[in-house]
C-alpha cells in the first residue's frame, strides 16, 4: 500500500490524478452548473477533500481503482 510511505506520495499521487482528469471534471461540472468559474471552484472543492482525506481511505479508492467513481459522484 502506497500510503505508508508519507503525505509526499499521497500529493504526487493527488497531483497525477488531477492532471489526467481534471478536463474531464471540468466538463462534468459545467454541464451540471453552466458555469466556468463555479465549475473550477467545485473541482477544486473536491481535490481538497481529497488532500483531508485519510491517507488509508484513498488508498483504498486508489488501489481498488474507485477514485473515478469518487471524483465523479
């Protein structure tokens, strides 16, 4: 399990999903919300939910590879 290894790896790894689907979010969001900046602020909400996260509990979405079903709900 990755979240041993400290807070370092857990924003690398916070960072690499973000950058690969952050455009995807974005358009999720603003087809709900019709609203760029709401948009960005929503996202943004849920990747700081995601740094409070325990480190634990991400792992698990991570490794049984349910964070896309997290980050979309």
């Amino acid at each position: 399990m990755y979240y041993s290894k400290g807070k370092k790896l857990k924003k690398k790894l916070i960072s690499d999903i973000y950058k690969q689907l952050v455009p995807e979010l974005l358009l999720t969001a603003y087809y709900y919300v019709k609203n760029e900046e709401d948009s960005k602020d929503i996202v943004s909400d849920v990747f700081e939910r995601m740094l409070k996260m325990p480190e634990q509990e991400l792992s698990i979405l991570i490794e049984e590879q349910k964070i896309k079903g997290y980050l979309f709900i």
